[in-house]
C-alpha cells in the first residue's frame, strides 16, 4: 500500500509540475477528460419522423403563400464564393450553385451581417429589432471557454496584446443553455406560424436552449439542432482535419465538441447525425421539402460551415485538388460541400415543382474569421470576423423569388440583417408585431421596384455595437470608435469601400455628425443581457498566423461598457 501510496504521489507531482510549466495544455486535457467522461451520452444515428403535410394540396403553389428557405452560412467569407469574381485558393474553388443562386435574383452589393459574431447576427435575422432592444448582444460561451481560451493564449508566444478574462462576469453569467434570446421576443417563426406555415429549424440556433428559447419554444414546429460542433468524428476514416495551432479558440473547440444533435428536445435526448454534418442536413432538409410540398413551409437551414474546427469529407478534399497549405485545401473542400448544399436544396425545389413560388434567402451570419490562418477569405474588404471593418460585416445576400422579382438585379442600396424578417413577413402579408419596435425595414420595394426604389429608399443609418465598439453608417459615411486601443476611425465608404484612409482628424465636422448619432442609439438602448467574461485583441490586417508588429492596427472585443479599462479587474489568464 506505502508503494502505491508513494508511486500517486509521484504522479500527482509530476503532473502538478507539467501543469505549471504547461498550464494551457493542462486545461485543455482537463476540458477533454471532462467532456470525455461527464457530458451526456450521445446515441447512434436515428431516423427522424418529420410531420408531413397534407397528401393532397389545398390549392396549386403558383396561389399559395410562398415557401420560404433561408440559408445561414457560417464564417463564410465574402471572398470565399466565386460570385464576386473570387473564390477559395485564388478562384480554385468556384461555388457554381450560389453563384447560380445569385444569378436568378436580387443580389445586395452592400449587404450587411446584424453583428461581427454570430449569435447576435441570428437573434437580428429572428427579429428584425438591435441588440439595443433586446440586450442579447453577446454570442454566447460554454462553460469554462473563456478561463481556458485566455490562459492557453497566455501559453502561446503570441505577440499581440494578452487575453483578458473576467472571473466576475464569469461567475455571474447564466449558464450556457440561458445565454440566449429572451423569450418574450417574437421571432419570425412565430410570426410566419401565425400565418399558416409549418416551420422548421435545421442546424445552428445559438439563441438559448432553456426556459422557452430553444429552437422548437421560438415558432419551430420541428427542430434538429446542432448540440455539439464536430462536422465528423475526428477518427472518422472519410473525415480530413486540420487543427490550428496558434489559435486557442481551434484549440479549446477539438477538446469539448463532440459529434452530435437533437430533435425538439434543446441539449437533452443527443444522438449521432447520419453524416458529414453539412450533408446530412442537407438531407434532411430535403426530405422536409418533399414532406411539406403540400402547404406553405418555413425552412431554416443554419449551416455551421465553414466555421471550425476545419473539417472536410476525404472525397472533397481530393475533389479540389492540391491545395496549400494543408488548411486552405480542408477549408476550400467544406467550402466545396456548401455549395454542394445550395445547389441540391435549389434542385428539390424544382423537382417539387416549387421553385417558382418559394423565396429563397442566402447569406452568411458575419465575415470570414482572421483566426483559421488564411489570407483573402474577405478581400477586397479590411478586417475579419469579431472585428467591424467591412470584412467582419460586409456578408453575401441573394434573394430569389421567380413569381415577384426578376433575376439579375444588382442592388447597391445598403441592407441589414433586420431586414429579413419585414421582408418575409411584408411577403406573406403577415403584419408586423405592434407591441415592439422593429428597426429592419421591408425590402420587397428594392427588388420589384429597382432603381426608383432606391432612389426613394429613405433609411440612411445603421448601427452595430459590442461593448465599447459602437459603429455607425450613415449615408456613405462609417465610424467606429473602440475603447482598447482608444481609436476613432472614420471613412468615406464611397471614396475608400475597403476604409484605408482614416478621415477622423481631416473630418471634425463628420466626426461630429456620426458621433452624435451614436450617441443618440446609446441612450435608447437597454444593457446587455450579461457582461462578456473575455476581452482578446484581433490586428486588423493580418490574420492570426501571422506575427503582429509594432505599427500594426489592431482592436479588442468584444470591450466592456468601461469609460477607462479597469486593468485591476482584468488581468491575462487572472
């Protein structure tokens, strides 16, 4: 017994010490075990009996209300699709189904994501109304992400600013599956159920999964929900990964994600997808087409590609050829699979004989991520994910509506996220909520009416916020002022799309003008749901795998509501 006792304790110091020396892997390996061993058992793939419609249509779909899809990218780049001239690797990879998509309908040349991350982005397509309104501005964090993210940062030799976590806003956050929309707020679903349609959910919610803010408790009659985010099991044999390194966001997701979703059940009753993740929702969204072919249908289809952790089927990573880096060919092939997505929902569609009166949305919910490594994912645009140059929130829109709006449009007016849900609803003549104001504007006059439209369009401004990064576009004219570094940065969008001219010290007078409009915005809006429990600084012009310099712009988000940063309260890996 002393020798088993002694030979413990040995271990325990040994691991004690490689702790010390190594505390990022060292909570990495213990967010692994944890997930490993404690989270809730996942069962094998399992058929899901979705409700069919009626075997015989009540009326003809040219004179039913339309169908709607909309189609969520993840991440996605707007430089990552071949419809703008670009496309992955330099043009290698071409997305031939978007582009067609783009093709036969409305196209918004500035079109922006609600948000720079992702969550607020969905709860603003859900909604139509700013975080201001509904103080659900923060993507939501599991359990111990932000403690692990900062301290495997502090491990790393990065040389951008450290890592900032939050113990006290930790500590009073709900948890993770409360992180969401309120329920009290009306979603689109909701509204379009109102209407008449059966509605459905597949893939990414982000907006809650407790007390009424899952999926199926927001207007879905039927949601398969994304519960965990690995696209295949990492020892797949048809799986191709690549695991980013000098990203501790990459690091901590391979440690806690698992391979698993749901059906109307938020976190609980978890069992394996039938599939590489962006196939079999594709798939299943077919069969929700075919089972609803009868009545007007919702389908929301949240893709989480081509968000990481990077993974790729092997017959699309052969599919694209040779690629580099290793990286860049597993992101194009998921890339690859995206579009293969498109292009076979657009297909149901027509072999349904619904093509013709079904809108079609796609867009993304914010820019490509600086952190995967990869150069041009957003070009001709400045900035990445998290951040709010034009990169971060300047997203793909196409809207295609064979029965109401003519192909080929090109529409320069800027758009929003808060415009899709007044959009659909002004499509089905559904009213808007009276309780409640709604800041999206209907975008139906854009599309039918084209250039007098525009010209008659009326809503000037647009506001996106995250802590202390408030950004305003007003006209052609945006500002962004951030609290850490202390930074204002003004820019003719017009003169300067890709906000290389900093106009703040030339411009007092357009300084003034937007600053007063932002403002105005703060004072009407309500506080944040919850604090966010880390700070990290993004270089605005070098992806993550690149060294950062002196000289190099850069921001930290997503920055507190602090008039001077409370560096006692805030330390790295604290």
């Amino acid at each position: 017994m002393q020798r088993i006792i002694a030979s413990l304790t040995v271990v325990l110091i040994a691991a004690a010490g490689w702790g010390y020396l190594y505390p990022g892997a060292a909570i990495l390996t213990g967010v692994k075990l944890r997930t490993q061993f404690f989270d809730e058992v996942v069962a094998p793939p399992r058929d899901i009996a979705w409700q069919s419609g009626p075997a015989v249509p009540a009326a003809l779909a040219a004179n039913r209300p339309p169908n709607i899809v909309l189609i969520v990218a993840d991440d996605l780049g707007y430089n990552d699709i071949s419809t703008f001239g670009g496309g992955v690797a330099g043009g290698q990879l071409q997305t031939p189904h978007i582009d067609a998509l783009a093709e036969q309908g409305a196209v918004f040349t500035q079109s922006y994501s609600g948000a720079s991350t992702c969550a607020p982005s969905r709860a603003m397509l859900m909604t139509g109304r700013y975080p201001s309104r509904t103080g659900f501005a923060y993507t939501p964090m599991p359990p111990s992400m932000g403690r692990a993210i900062s301290i495997v940062a502090a491990d790393m030799d990065r040389t951008l600013p450290g890592t900032l976590y939050d113990a006290e806003a930790a500590a009073n956050k709900p948890t993770y599956d409360l992180q969401g929309l309120p329920p009290e707020e009306v979603t689109l679903a909701e509204l379009l159920k109102a209407r008449g349609y059966h509605t459905v959910h597949i893939g990414k919610w982000h907006l809650g999964r407790e007390n009424g803010m899952a999926a199926h408790e927001q207007g879905f009659d039927e949601s398969l929900l994304m519960a965990s985010g690995l696209y295949l099991p990492e020892d797949h044999p048809d799986v191709v990964n690549s695991q980013l390194d000098f990203d501790p966001i990459d690091q901590f997701l391979w440690s806690v994600l698992t391979f698993s979703n749901s059906y109307n059940s938020g976190d609980a009753d978890r069992f394996e997808p039938a599939g590489y993740l962006t196939d079999y929702w594709t798939d299943e969204s077919i069969k929700v087409i075919k089972s609803n072919r009868n009545r007007p249908f919702f389908l929301y289809l949240a893709h989480w590609g081509i968000h990481t952790p990077l993974q790729a089927t092997r017959a699309d990573y052969e599919a694209v050829g040779d690629i580099k880096p290793h990286r860049l060919r597993v992101y194009a092939a998921m890339t690859r699979a995206l579009d293969r997505s498109v292009g076979r929902v657009m297909a149901a569609l027509e072999e349904e004989g619904l093509a013709e009166n079904t809108i079609v949305i796609f867009t993304s919910d914010n820019g490509g991520a600086g952190y995967v490594g990869l150069a041009d994912v957003n070009a001709p645009y400045r900035g990445w994910k998290i951040t709010h140059f034009e990169g971060g929130i300047r997203v793909p829109m196409f809207v295609k509506w064979p029965a109401r709006i003519a192909a080929g449009q090109a529409i320069d007016t800027p758009v929003a996220h808060i415009d899709v849900m007044p959009t659909l609803l002004a499509a089905v003549e559904q009213p808007l909520p009276e309780d409640r104001d709604i800041d999206g504007e209907n975008l139906l006059p854009l599309m039918s009416q084209g250039v007098a439209a525009q010209t008659e369009w009326s809503r000037q401004t647009l506001f996106w916020s995250s802590g202390h990064n408030r950004i305003v576009r007003h006209g052609d004219w945006k500002l962004q002022i951030a609290a850490r570094p202390e930074t204002q940065w003004l820019f003719n969008l017009a003169e300067d799309p890709t906000e290389q001219v900093n106009l703040a010290g030339a411009r007092p007078d357009k300084l003034s003008e937007l600053m007063a409009l932002l403002n105005a915005h703060a004072a009407n809006s309500r506080a944040p749901l919850y604090e966010p429990e880390i700070e990290g600084a993004v270089a605005i012009d070098k992806h993550l795998a690149l060294p950062f310099e002196p000289g190099d712009e850069w921001v930290s988000v997503p920055n507190h509501f602090y008039s001077v940063l409370p560096s006692q309260q805030m330390q790295p890996g604290s």
